[in-house]
C-alpha cells in the first residue's frame, strides 16, 4: 500500500509528478492512499522519488485539463477518482469522451464544481484600497472565501488584471500576494481588519440604483449570486431594503398620474428642430424622394434606396439589376464583388468609371434573411413596374447617348422585352425611353458562371459590349441606327 | 441651481440607464495589463460581477452622461417632458468612478450612454473623450460600450469605434410605424444606415493592406440594439422578423428584448402595465433558435394562430408538438439537425451525444448525465431501453409541460 500527502500549495504540480510515478510502476488504484497537506504528516510516507522517464505512458489531453482542474476541489477523494480514471484511460483511451461513464460524468462534475467556484472568485472578489490613492503604485486587499481551493489557479487571472497595482487576496486556505508585479502563495490567513473604503457607499448607491423595482426576480438573483458570499460584498446589504419595498415602489410608478411637461421642455423642442433641418437638408430632392419611396414592399426590408451615381450629363448611362448586400450598405451603386468586376471590365474596354452614370432597375435590395446571410432573390415584374417611375426620371435627367443594359432585369426595365438575354447580347435594340439600348450580361452571372471556360468566354462578351459601347458614344462606331446588330 | 454631490449624480443617472438590457462584456479581444503599465484585462467571456434583485447581472458601469435630452420618446424615463431629476457628468467624474470601480473589482468596464443635449455631435464628442481619455490617459484595457447617436458626424464614430469594443444603436420598437408615433424624433431608417455604416467600416478594418498589417479593429465585440417589447401592439412574429433582418443585414451580435416597464413619472401615451416578463423570455428563447439551432422564422411563429409565442410553453417545445410526425427520434442515429430540435436538448447536450455515441449505443440512463432536460426529451426519442410508446401523440401531452390552469376566483 502506497501513501501519498500532497502539499497545499503546488497541489497539481505535485499530483501529476506522484501519478506518473505510480503509472510508471504499474501500481493499481487500490493500492493508493491519497491525502492533502491536512493528514497527519506520520501516517504518510512522501510522494515517490523523482518519476523514472516512462515515454510510453500516453495520457490524454482532455485528461490533463480535466485534473488540472479537479485537484483543486475541496472533495477528499478527487486524488483517488483521478488516479483510478487516469489508470482506466490506459486500457480505453476514449473514456475521455464518453460522456455516460458514470466516473467521468462524476469527474466531469467536480470540474464544474471548481470552474463555477473560479469564476464566482473572479467575479465576487472586492479590493478595498489600503495605500495611498496618489502613491504611484496604489495597493488593495481582499477578504474572500472560496468553497474548494481556487485561490492558486485563479490568482495569474488576478495578475493579469491588476498589473499596474499591489494587491493581495487574503483566504482561509490559501492568500495570494502581488507585488511589483511578483506574484507569491502563502498559507491561508484570519479575516483581516481592512480599512473603510469611501467607494464602497458609491458602489451600493449604483447597485440600488441599476435595479428595476417593477421586475423583481430574487430566485434569478440568488442562483447567480448565492447568500454565502454575501458577506464579503459590500452591495449585499442592500438587497433585503430592496427586496422589501420593491412591489410598493413599482406600484406607485402605475398609480402617479401624468405630470404636465417641464418648462424647459418647449425650448429643448426648439432646439431639436433646428438640428432636423440642418440633417435632412439636401441639395437633390430627388435623392431625398427616393429615400422616402414605399412605392412596393421592399423598403421595409432594405436598409435604404440606392440612387444613381455618377455625372449628370453623362453621354453613357449603365443599368443593373438592384442593389446587392454591399450597395445596400453602402447607399451606392455597385460597390460590391459585382461591382469590382464590372471596374475591371470598364477599364479593359477604355471606359473610366467617373464618366458614366451607373444606376439600377430597382433601387432597393431584395433579400431573404437565412440565419446571419441575406440571399439576393430576384424582384418580380411588378417591383420593376413600379420602381422604373425612378428609373425614367434618371434617363430623363441624364439623358445618355446610350444605355447598356446589364441582365435581363435591366434588359426588361429599359426595352420591356423580358426574353432570353443570351440571344439578345451585343445587340442595340429600342429603348422604351425612345433611345438606343445595348444589351449584355450582368456581371453577378459572370461571377457565378461555371466552368470557368464558361465564365472567361462570358467576360470576353461583357468586355466586347463595353468596347462597343465606347465606341459609339466617342463616333468611332457605325451609328447604332446603321448598326447590322440592330434586331427587327 | 445648487450643485449635486457625486453621489446624487450617480444616483439619478444609473437610475436612467437601467431600462438598457445590454451588460454583455464578452467577445472582444484578448488583452491584459502584465506589462505593469496599465489597468485592466479582457479573456473573451465577460465576468456578472454582482446580481441586483431583479436578476439582471452587473458586468459594467452601466450609466448616462447626462439624462438631460431634447427627444420626447413616449417610453423613455428621460424624454424632454419627464420631471424626472437631471444630472450631468463632466468627464473626470466618469473616468474617475470607471477606473476606481474596476480597481476594487466591481465591474468589466463601461456602458455609457447618454440623453442627447444640444446637438447629436455634440453629445456623441462628449463621450467619445472620456472613451479617449479611458484609454489613452489612463491605460485602461478593461471593456467599453458606448451607445452611439446616429446622426453624429463620421469622424466621431469612427473613433468610437476604434476606442471601444462594443458600439450599439437602439431600434427601441418593432416597427417603423410605431417608433414614429412614440419617438417622433427619431428616424428609423437614419439608425439603420448607422448599422450599416459599422458593419462596413468593420470589414474595411479586416482587411489586410498590401504589406500585410492590419488597420486598428473597429468595435472588435461587435454592435447590439434593443427593442422594447409590450410597448406598442406588435406581435412576436412582427418583432422576430425585425431581429432576422437586423441579424443578417448588420451582422449584429445580440438583438436585446427589453419588457416595457412601468418608468417614473410615464407618459400618457403609454399603458402602464407590469413588465411582460416571460413574452420577454420566450422571444429570448426564439431568439436562439433562429441562430443556433437551424430554425426558421416562419416555424417558430407560425404554430400559433395570432403570430405571438406561446406563452406556457417554450417555442420549441411548442414547434414540437405540432410535428409529432418527426418523433420520436433514435438517438443513436438521428442526424445533429434532428437533434437539435427535439425539445430539452441544447446545443450542448447534442455535442455530448454525437461524441458519445461514436463509442457505443446510448442508453436511456447514458442521457440523464448528459445536461439535456429528459424530463421534455423524453417523449421526442427512443434510445437502447427507451420507447415512448403512446407518450408522443398522447392528448395530454401539451398539459404535462404547461403550468397548471389558475382557478379563476370569485373576489
């Protein structure tokens, strides 16, 4: 029979050196004895001399985190139930995940045991300061009591916290002591007699203040916030008064009649009309009306219409679908991944980007929310209907010596003919407007095409049409009324 | 005017900010203070530092600027027509309650918000210093919230931005139509753009430049908003779908239902009724379901009539129950989907399943230390020693999890 005493500070250290001892001579569970610092020193020989090297003991790594965390809990038999499960790891390395096996559950349990008690130390743990404010360096203590033995593991969250201060965390078992920037263990202390610290009233007048009389859930609040850590907080003495008069409170709130508005409040109104028009206040009415348009449905998803940009005298005018997520964003017009391609397209054709008036057939974004995307859908007739009210007030602005087309939206916008885009492309057919049209591909369906032969033969297109575009406003084409590619 | 102490400031402004829900401080980037120059520290999941009586945690420093404001909002315990107290801090006073509640371990940092005095530049400049002056002075590296005012210039929120970890935006009702006849000056499709302009500018900061650094994060913990639920008369389905498209438009970290309550000093406008409470908590419930477990909005709020949830129930279960036809499910070997869905289950007992059953079939016993709830789940699976038999299409099945009917009483 072995007997093994580890000591209460270096607890983990010091367990995982006596258990890779043991594994490394094959000592089963039941020959162990395991007890902390607190077992009479006689009746335990030490822990085993320095661990032969045993490269063949394999341990899982979710083991490790598991007693790492485990050694820590006041239960005097987690040593013993670490050991037995490390030696049942041995012969079946995937206990670790088998979350029905009773002992691992149990384990697994007295992990949670341990995080929660770290987590509520980090949490509750309330310095009082004990030097003086403008010293460069200001020093804190603390009075606190842990259930398990959570002052080692938690105290390097402390340093990392309170970096720049001197403190100290005094407890029953173990205190922690950080001191330009040196963090040291010692044995556990008696409750010390801290100095009154003046921010304690301002910190329970927040606490009474924050709560919310009208939604009183004291069962909410004691889960999180059990009774027996109470008495080190100083905002705990305000919860019985609070508790008390809150139904009293929340129902003279309903009962107060309305009172008539303060005097200032007229002039403050004021005040807020002046910065109305000076926010709203803009050159274009257009613009503005547009924002406004509830014309169809899809406003209420969008985050705002998308207007037409670019010069106003424009000779060439450029037609899309709608706005895409990023334009949507954005409040202008192909700005996103379609957008990109269509910069390049125009650049390889020799058309410059701040010449041409881009716009759309439809100014807001239709989407379907799925999870935390938004998926482009197509808009329907009608939506296009009804949004070319804005689109032929932009032609009738511009008034281009030509509109491209870009996809069968802006194809069906612009000629009203909603066939096949494919057959169409490259051609010039008659605007609705009483101008010329040239129909080509939207760069979205370029993106998307596949096999990639397929997307490059549709690039060259789109480059080709931008070419031909070009060229016919700069007079270097056939006119597009001698045009051969004139249809009908 | 006599001058207010420090404490009846603090008082009458954190009295003001407590209607925000928001006390999240976790998410943001990974910092510490062991260089010994500066105060502070941020380890992803946020600490609840205390718990008031209403069972809300208290993570941060939750409090207004000022409470003076020129909008009128019918809801708001601060709008101009309140006779409410004002109070005002001046900057040293924030950073200074900030850095010496954190000192002494109270709080993750700062949630400030503010009434909107002057102009909205104005007020947004104003705490963008102290956010400065919290960092830059200071060495602060604990977390900072600040509410934004959408109508601040550009420059103001890109700094916000880049000082603080979390930015939000209150849409404070379900429908454009209501906040226009409750918060007349506010403009719902104005606080959108704002959304939308920190979701863009925090993907711009993403962005690698050519030499491979990285810009500053932009708000790394990402932005949130609230909705006040109860106050107007629209339904769960009305503000579910709201929070659909605020998630998938402005990528936003947290949608905050907040239960209309009863303030000091109401406006007329308003019913004055207690808190709905669990409608509060069932749309939280939904909330998650639309996120995390696969579910779609029109699953969740087309099982009841009227488009509210049902208020006995929680959503899934309530989902459940009108597909019986999908139950039970084996265990053993219904996908992670399925799973998912079957009431009392979380996403984390489904991880523990799918891990376990790798080694061996589950039995009925193996899921009772697995976290779920079998009280619910057990009439939804099927496992080795487990069959529901009749359970699942039994009648009563909704009145075993519903609470009791109240005898109504005569007085």
């Amino acid at each position: 029979m072995r007997h093994i005493a580890l000591p209460k500070i270096g607890t983990a250290v010091a367990w995982r050196d006596a258990a890779r001892a043991l594994l490394g001579e094959r000592v089963p569970p039941s020959d162990v004895i395991w007890g902390g610092d607190d077992t009479p020193p006689e009746l335990f020989a030490n822990a085993p001399a320095a661990p032969p090297d045993r490269s063949d003991i394999t341990v899982p790594r979710s083991f490790v985190a598991l007693a790492n965390s485990v050694v820590w809990h006041s239960d005097p038999q987690r040593f013993a139930r670490l050991y037995a499960l490390l030696w049942r790891v041995q012969s079946a390395p995937w206990l670790m995940s088998d979350r029905g096996d009773a002992e691992v559950a149990k384990l697994r349990s007295l992990e949670k045991g341990v995080h929660r008690c770290q987590h509520k130390m980090k949490a509750f743990v309330r310095f009082r300061e004990i030097g003086d404010p403008a010293a460069p360096r200001r020093s804190f203590a603390a009075w606190f009591e842990p259930t398990h033995h959570t002052v080692e593991p938690t105290a390097q969250f402390f340093c990392r916290r309170f970096g720049d201060m001197d403190w100290r965390i005094l407890t029953p078992d173990v205190s922690a002591h950080f001191e330009k920037g040196v963090l040291r263990l010692e044995d556990g202390a008696d409750a010390p007699d801290l100095p009154d610290d003046a921010h304690e009233e301002l910190w329970v007048t927040y606490f009474r203040n924050i709560f919310n009389p009208a939604r009183l859930k004291v069962a909410a609040m004691q889960s999180e916030m059990p009774k027996k850590y109470w008495k080190n907080m100083p905002e705990a003495v305000a919860i019985p008064e609070l508790i008390a008069t809150a139904p009293a409170r929340a129902r003279a709130m309903a009962e107060a009649a309305p009172t008539l508005p303060p005097a200032h409040a007229a002039s403050a109104q004021a005040m807020q009309m002046r910065n109305v028009s000076e926010w709203t206040g803009s050159a274009c009415a257009m613009r503005d009306a547009l924002e406004g348009c509830t014309r169809c449905d899809l406003h209420k998803g969008a985050t705002q219409a998308v207007p037409g940009s670019g010069p106003v005298d424009a000779d060439l005018m450029i037609v899309g679908e709608q706005p895409g997520d990023q334009e949507d964003l954005a409040g202008r017009p192909f700005v996103g991944p379609a957008g990109q391609l269509f910069d390049q397209a125009a650049a390889h054709a020799g058309l410059t980007r701040e010449a041409l008036y881009l716009t759309n057939a439809v100014k807001h974004f239709k989407f379907t929310a799925r999870g935390k995307r938004r998926i482009h859908q197509r808009p329907t007739r009608s939506e296009i209907d009804r949004c070319a009210w804005w689109l032929n007030a932009e032609i009738k602005q511009v008034a281009p010596k030509l509109i491209v087309a870009m996809g069968a939206t802006a194809a069906l916008a612009t000629t009203g003919s909603g066939q096949a885009i494919m057959n169409r492309r490259g051609k010039i057919e008659d605007g609705l407007h009483g101008g010329k049209v040239l129909i080509t591909l939207h760069p979205a369906y370029i993106l998307r095409a596949q096999p990639a032969e397929v997307a490059q033969q549709a690039m060259r297109d789109f480059q080709a049409d931008l070419a031909l575009a070009r060229r016919i406003i700069s007079g270097d084409a056939v006119s597009p009324s001698e045009s051969p590619a004139i249809s009908g | 005017m006599s001058r207010l102490s420090l404490v009846s400031k603090l008082a009458i402004l954190s009295d003001a900010a407590k209607y925000d829900a928001s006390c999240a401080s976790s998410g943001s980037t990974k910092r510490d203070s062991l260089d010994g120059k500066g105060l502070g520290s941020n380890e992803g999941s946020g600490i609840c530092h205390a718990y008031a009586p209403d069972g809300r945690c208290i993570s941060l420093l939750k409090i207004l600027m000022t409470n003076f404001c020129i909008y009128d909002c019918s809801y708001c315990v601060n709008r101009v027509s309140s006779n409410v107290p004002r109070a005002r801090f001046s900057v040293d006073e924030v950073v200074d309650l900030t850095i010496n509640f954190y000192r002494r371990n109270y709080i993750e940092g700062l949630f400030l918000s503010s009434g909107i005095i002057q102009s909205p530049d104005r007020t947004m400049s104003d705490m963008v210093r102290i956010a400065r002056k919290l960092r830059h002075e200071e060495n602060f590296r604990g977390y900072i919230h600040l509410k934004t005012i959408p109508d601040a210039a550009p420059e103001l929120i890109e700094e916000a931005g880049l000082l603080a970890d979390r930015l939000s935006i209150n849409v404070e009702l379900p429908t454009d139509v209501s906040v226009k006849n409750f918060a007349p000056e506010k403009n719902p499709a104005q606080i959108r753009k704002a959304m939308a302009n920190v979701r863009m500018r925090k993907e711009v900061a993403k962005d690698k430049s050519h030499t491979g650094k990285r810009p500053p994060r932009f708000a790394p913990a990402g932005q949130s908003t609230q909705v006040i639920v109860g106050a107007d008369a629209s339904n769960d389905a009305a503000v579910l779908s709201q929070s659909t498209r605020l998630y998938s438009s402005y990528k936003l970290k947290r949608v905050y239902y907040s239960a209309f309550s009863p303030i000091p000093d109401s406006s007329s406008k308003l019913p004055l009724i207690r808190p709905p409470l669990q409608r509060e908590h069932r749309l939280y419930q939904a909330d998650w379901l639309l996120r995390f477990y696969g579910f779609d909005l029109n699953e969740i709020t087309g099982v009841t009539p009227d488009g509210n949830l049902d208020l006995d129930i929680d959503p899934k279960l309530a989902w459940a129950l009108q597909h019986r036809g999908l139950f039970p499910l084996d265990v053993n070997t219904a996908s992670k989907d399925m799973l998912l869905r079957v009431p009392g289950f979380g996403v984390k007992s489904v991880q523990r399943i799918l891990s376990t059953r790798r080694h061996r079939t589950l039995r009925y016993e193996d899921l009772a230390c697995m976290g779920g709830s079998m009280k619910k789940a057990r009439a939804f699976i099927t496992a080795l020693g487990w069959t529901p038999g009749r359970l699942t299409d039994s009648a009563d099945l909704r009145a075993r999890f519903a609470p009791a009917p109240q005898q109504l009483t005569l007085l």
